[in-house]
C-alpha cells in the first residue's frame, strides 16, 4: 500500500494543480485583447499561411479546450473559445494546433511514432484493468495469472509509451506556435508571455499525465515480481 502510495499520489496531485492551473491561466488571458484584434482561426491559418498550408482545414467544435489537430483528415478543429475569439490565450492555443500541422507537413519524427503506435494505445487503455485484475485475482504464481499479469503490463506500456512520446511532440508545436506569433507579429512582444504562459501550463498537464501513468506501470511490474 504504501508503495502504491508513492507512486501514484504524487503524479494524481500533481495532475490536479495542473488542470486547475490550465484553466486559470486561460480564463485570465481569455480576458485580454490582443492589440491586432485576431480571433484564434485568423492567427491559426496566418501561421498556416506562411508555412506554405494554405489550404488546410479548420472547423470549428463544440466542447471547451477541445482543440486539437487530425493528422488523418489534415483539418485543424477549434473551439469556440479559441477560434471564434479574440484573446491571448485564444491565439496562443490556435497556434499550438497549428504547430501540430507544420510537424505533421514536415514528417516530424516523434509526431510520426506516435501516430503509429496510437492504435496500439488506444487498445491497451481500454482493455488493459482486465488481463490485469484476472491475473491478480489467479495469481502471479499460477501460469495463467502470469500471463494474464504480463499481457496487461504489456498492454499498459503502450499506453505510457504514447504519453512519453506526446511530450516532445506538444512541447515542440509550443515553440512552433511562440516563434509564429512573435515572429510573424500575431501579437505583440509585451503579449507573448502571455501566450506563453497559457502554453506552459498546458503543458504541465501532459507531464502529470505521463509520471501517473509511468508510477501505475512501475508498481504493476513490482507487483508482479513478487
């Protein structure tokens, strides 16, 4: 129990203060005007522009901080909160989404593993408590719970192997998107901390995401070898 305690507590606390702290810093920069006027669609396919991604789509989506970039469709997807505003945080975050798509244009070689194995991760997260709780319920000592334990270890790496190749990739399209705005003038020197910020803490949430899920799988193999 206390091992468990040490190893997913912290990561979950941490996981806390950093969602708490993403929607702060966004409704705080949600609340202030950038000089130019720009909603977060109009700097978004600005970035595009000069990238030479002219003709990729954006639509808009429903939900709150649901922005995001589809590889397979090449269509950037924004909330009304960030595409259809105008504020800091909006351009900051539509940027960033934008820096998705020049990785994806460039072959960025994290974003490429990580599409690959997103099939791999998406099955393990669905399906990985099973194997796992059978196994512990037969028992590491008996073959079948051994298998049974090992295949959803297996199944929980591929989980963490995606958050940990995530984190390059959306701390890359954060310097990406601050380079764009302030080099292309989208806001103005005086604003770009502010973007930056918003960037920041929205990064803290994927190395949360990443160290819980790391401290899962490292007590599921202690676990196991005992």
């Amino acid at each position: 129990m206390l091992l468990w305690i040490v190893l997913t507590i912290p990561p979950l606390l941490l996981g806390l203060y950093a969602q708490a702290k993403v929607k702060r810093t966004f409704a705080k920069y949600s609340q202030v005007r950038p000089a130019n006027g720009m909603s977060g669609a109009q700097a978004a396919q600005a970035v595009l522009q000069t990238a030479g991604l002219p003709g990729l789509k954006i639509e808009a989506i429903d939900g709150k901080l649901t922005d995001h970039y589809d590889p397979s469709s090449k269509t950037l997807r924004l909330s009304a909160d960030v595409g259809a505003t105008s504020s800091i945080a909006a351009l900051g975050v539509a940027a960033h989404e934008a820096g998705h798509a020049l990785q994806d244009a460039q072959g960025y070689g994290p974003m490429k593993v990580r599409q690959r194995i997103v099939p791999f991760a998406m099955t393990g997260q669905r399906i990985w408590i099973f194997p796992v709780i059978g196994g512990m319920i037969l028992g590491a000592g008996t073959a079948l719970g051994s298998t049974l334990f090992l295949v959803g270890i297996g199944l929980f790496s591929a989980v963490v192997l995606f958050q940990l190749v995530t984190l390059p990739v959306e701390f890359d399209a954060s310097k990406r998107a601050l380079v764009a705005l302030e080099q292309q003038g989208l806001l103005a020197p005086s604003e770009v901390p502010g973007a930056k910020a918003v960037l920041n803490a929205a990064a803290l949430t994927y190395v949360a995401g990443f160290l819980s899920a790391l401290g899962q799988l490292i007590y599921f193999i202690i676990a196991f070898r005992r």
